[in-house]
C-alpha cells in the first residue's frame, strides 16, 4: 500500500517536472484566482483584504488567462522543431494550458455578466 502512494508521488513529481517551475507557478496562480473568486454581483471594497479579492482577482483573472494563452501559443511554436519526448512534453503543456484557460473563462462569466447593465 505504501509503494503505490509513493509511486503516486513520484509520478506527481515528475509530471511536475516535466512542466517546470513557471509552468506550476502559472497554473498556481489560475487555482487562486479561482479560489479567491467573488461572488456575481458583489460590491468592490477599496480597502483592508476585501480589496485583494474584489479588486484584485477580477484584475488578475483576464491577465492569467491570457497567460495561459501565450505559453500555450509558445509551446506550440517549439513543437513544431521538437521531436520524441520533448514532443510529447510540449502537447501536454498546449492542451494543459487550453484547458485551464477554459475553466477560467467560463468560471468568471457568471461575475463579468453580473457587471453589465
């Protein structure tokens, strides 16, 4: 039983490798921006910590999502010279960052619909 969580480890880790410390930093700050999302609707505060998370993830969402969107366009530029494993590596980071680019959208359109008239 312990050898499968440990392998289960290792394989976190070295799929974490694969992707590389900016990737996860990036991806880590996609989860906060998810995780200190605001309801729709909810008033800005200008001060104290309601300001990080009415003022500023509402800021950061876009600007995540559209660097999610330029790794992935990078990515696909040097899949195109790569070969074997470094190949394989770079299709997972493309349909990785598609997808958390995705899940960003369409989490905060509910809270930049609310913002309309």
């Amino acid at each position: 039983m312990e050898s499968e969580s440990a392998s289960a480890g290792n394989a976190v880790l070295r799929w974490a490798r694969r992707l590389g410390p900016l990737r996860i930093a990036l991806l880590a700050a996609a989860v906060l921006v998810v995780v200190f999302a605001p309801a729709p609707g909810t008033k800005a505060v200008y001060h104290g910590w309601g300001l990080a998370r009415t003022v500023l993830m509402p800021v950061l969402a876009p600007l995540v999502v559209m660097l999610l969107l330029l790794d992935a366009l990078m990515a696909r530029v040097f899949l195109s010279d790569a070969e074997g494993e470094a190949r394989a590596r770079l299709r997972t980071v493309v349909w990785i960052n598609l997808l958390v680019a995705l899940a960003l959208v369409l989490y905060w359109i509910p809270y930049f619909y609310a913002l309309g008239p």
